[in-house]
C-alpha cells in the first residue's frame, strides 16, 4: 500500500469513529437501552401504565369538579346582581342543579 492510501484510510477510520461516537450519544439520550430493558419486564410495563392512567383520570376528574365548582360560584355571582332575565334563568339553572344533588 502507498503512502497516500494509508493516509486516506486513517481519515476514513477517524470519521467513522466520530459518526460512531454521534451516533452512541445520540442512542444514549434516546434513552434506548432503558426502554428494551422495561419492554423485557412486561409486568413492570403494565404496572406503570395502569398507574398513569389512574393518576391521568384522577387529575382530569378533580380539574372538572374544581371549574363546576369554580362556575357554579360565579354563575351564584351572578345572580345575586339582579340582572332580570339572565339572574332568573341561573337561578332556575341552580335551584335544578341543587334538587338533581339532593335526588343522589
């Protein structure tokens, strides 16, 4: 081999060894190995699932009961500053509100 070409595959193998190096850390914030280690335990998989869905549903439930309540408030707000037509209708929106809570 001449000199020329030795020198050619030397710069070959060092830039292949920098994309490798890329390409490793690239594989290392994917977080790659992690996921084929939780994807081998299939109950551990399974377990965090259901626990965040669980989590997902509680939180989404207690969002939805704190704006009704949040507006059930304001719209009491708004009854109480005597506009004619739209205090009645939320008075009456409140009073079936109350009587479908007492019927439970």
């Amino acid at each position: 081999m001449t000199e020329n070409q030795t020198e050619k595959q030397t710069e070959n193998i060092g830039r292949l060894a920098e994309q490798i190096s890329r390409v490793a850390l690239i594989l290392e914030r994917a977080r790659l190995a992690e996921y084929v280690e939780l994807m081998q335990r299939p109950m551990q998989l399974l377990a965090r699932n259901f626990l965040g869905g669980l989590l997902r549903g509680m939180g989404f439930a207690l969002g939805f009961l704190l704006l009704s309540a949040l507006a059930l408030y304001l719209l009491n707000l708004l009854v109480d500053l005597g506009i004619p037509v739209l205090g009645d209708f939320i008075a009456e929106l409140l009073t079936y509100v109350e009587s479908v809570q007492q019927v439970r």
